[in-house]
C-alpha cells in the first residue's frame, strides 16, 4: 500500500531556508527525537499525537455538519425572500411559475452536501438574522392566494424540515460514535442538553387557526434548527478544548506549541498536528512532496539522518 503525503490544511506559503538553516534543524530534531526520548517515553509522545488527531479528525467533522447547516439555513431564507419578491415584482400570470421554478432550484441546491458545506463556510456570506428570518414567516402567515404559490412555499418547507432532520441524524451519529471518547465531566455537559432535543414542546406543532399551518411548522423547524446548531456549537467548543489540552507541543521537535508565530500548530491532512517551524523545513528538505512525519515516524527519522549525512 502506498502512503501518501498529508498536506496542511492551511494554504499559506511556506517560508524558505538556506541549507545551513534546515541542517541545524534537522541536527536539533534528529537529537531530540533520539537521544531525549526513551522508547517508553516515544511511546507516549506517539499516543498523544493519535489522541490529539482523532480530536482533530473529530473537530472535523462536527465543523462539516455545522458549516452544512449555516449554508442550509442561508438557502431556506434566501429562497423564501426569491419568493416573496417574485410575488411583488412579476405580473400576475408568471408569478405563480416563476416561484415554482425558484422553489425547485432551492430544493436541488438543498440537496446538494457539497454546495451547502462550502457555502457555509464561506467568510462572506452574508449571514441570514433573526429578524430577517421573523419578517419571512410573517409572510405565510396566511395562506398563499394562487395554488403555484401554495405549492411552491410548502415545497420549500417540507425540504428544509427534511434537510433539518437530516442534519439532526448526523449530530446523532457522531454523538453516538464520539461519546466514548470523552471525558466524563463533559460527556454528560454535552448528554444533557443533546437529549432536550426530543422534548415535548420542540417535537409539538400548536395549529393556530388563524395562521396557514405551513407558518407553524416553518417556525416549529427554524426553533429546532436553532436548537441543533447550538448542541454542535457547544460539542465543537469541548473538542477545540480537549484537543488543546491532550497535545501541547510539537511531536517532532517536543517544544511547547504557542498561539501564533513559528511554533502555532498545523494541522496536516491526516489531521496530526506539527508546529509551522517543522513542517516548513521539513518540506523544504523534501522539495514539497513531505509525509507526515508521526504517520511514518521511522522513515522520517531515516530520512533526517540521511540529510545530515549528506549535507
């Protein structure tokens, strides 16, 4: 089998080095990693860098389902504003036709993982507010004059509550998978607002007769979006927390990690964590092709050795 090389998750350059500079560094790192540490001592470096990337590998994929559904929560609103403004500009006879066709991009746009993913994680988006979103749903207040119209804000509900429940069974699924690996104190945090999820009042829809149903149950799916994103908010900020806590220096040169500079960690992207400093002589020394170096811990130390012989 073979393994490939791990990129960083980060896209900036990587700064460069003369040869003198990468061969005291690999000198310090190949002394550091062979005579400070003892095989027991290897042993337990190696399981905090395991311990820290399943964090990181966990941090991940909360960040996935998190950022799927801010870009959910961007397309449901801005299509019901598609909506309500081809109600007020088109002519009577296109308008019903012209919703339909916006509700059935919005839907296919909803469908698809990727595209919701990476819009939500674009730092522009313009993000959707509250009041925005309390303005819209005064908008189905009452039911819709023509069946298009009907059709195509009920369609967009039915969607987005479905797309929701999605991404609940995701929160779940990782929850369920994750747990054991927690620590108790905030295993339970997390327990006990995870299992309000279910609670009565956020499953019950109250039919108030003088609103359109569809405005109940777009509220009722909103509240419990909102419910969701706060439960993965929460999980995110433990696991950014644990991850901190397990792995506090660099595997490869055993210095302590700082927030920012030369010894900020990296994450590469079989999400094990180096400071910037290491990973960028080490893919200096490898002219951009570098593996990680505690994936293939051995043959990164083979190959420090090798350098300095050579140099």
């Amino acid at each position: 089998m073979t393994t490939k090389s791990a990129p960083p998750c980060l896209t900036k350059a990587p700064r460069t080095f003369s040869k003198e500079e990468s061969c005291k560094w690999a000198q310090r790192v190949y002394e550091a990693q062979n005579a400070r540490l003892s095989p027991q001592e290897r042993q337990m470096l190696q399981e905090r860098a395991e311990r820290n990337r399943n964090r990181q590998l966990q941090c991940k994929k909360v960040k996935s389902i998190s950022t799927k559904s801010v870009g959910l929560r961007c397309k449901t609103w801005t299509g019901m504003a598609q909506l309500q403004e081809a109600r007020m500009s088109a002519p009577p006879a296109s308008s019903g036709a012209m919703q339909l066709a916006i509700t059935n991009q919005v839907v296919a746009d909803m469908n698809d993982d990727d595209a919701l993913e990476a819009e939500g994680a674009d730092e522009n988006l313009v993000q959707v507010t509250t009041e925005d979103i309390t303005k819209l749903l005064a908008e189905v207040q009452k039911e819709p004059p023509t069946e298009e119209e009907t059709q195509a804000k009920f369609t967009l509900y039915e969607n987005y509550a479905q797309k929701v429940e999605t991404i609940r069974k995701d929160m779940f699924d990782f929850w369920n998978e994750n747990q054991v690996s927690f620590p108790d104190a905030p295993r339970k945090s997390v327990e006990s607002i995870i299992q309000g999820i279910d609670q009565t009042d956020r499953m019950a829809i109250y039919d108030q007769s003088r609103y359109w149903f569809v405005y109940d149950m777009m509220k009722k799916a909103d509240e419990n979006h909102n419910h969701i994103e706060s439960i993965l908010k929460e999980i995110q900020r433990k696991l950014d927390f644990l991850a901190k806590s397990e792995q506090c220096e660099c595997p490869i040169c055993l210095e302590k990690f700082e927030e920012e500079g030369d010894r900020a960690p990296i994450t590469l992207g079989c999400c094990h964590q180096v400071c910037g400093e290491c990973w960028d002589h080490w893919r200096g020394i490898r002219g951009g092709a570098a593996f990680c170096p505690m994936c293939r811990n051995s043959d990164f130390v083979t190959e420090l050795h090798a350098f300095q012989q050579h140099a």
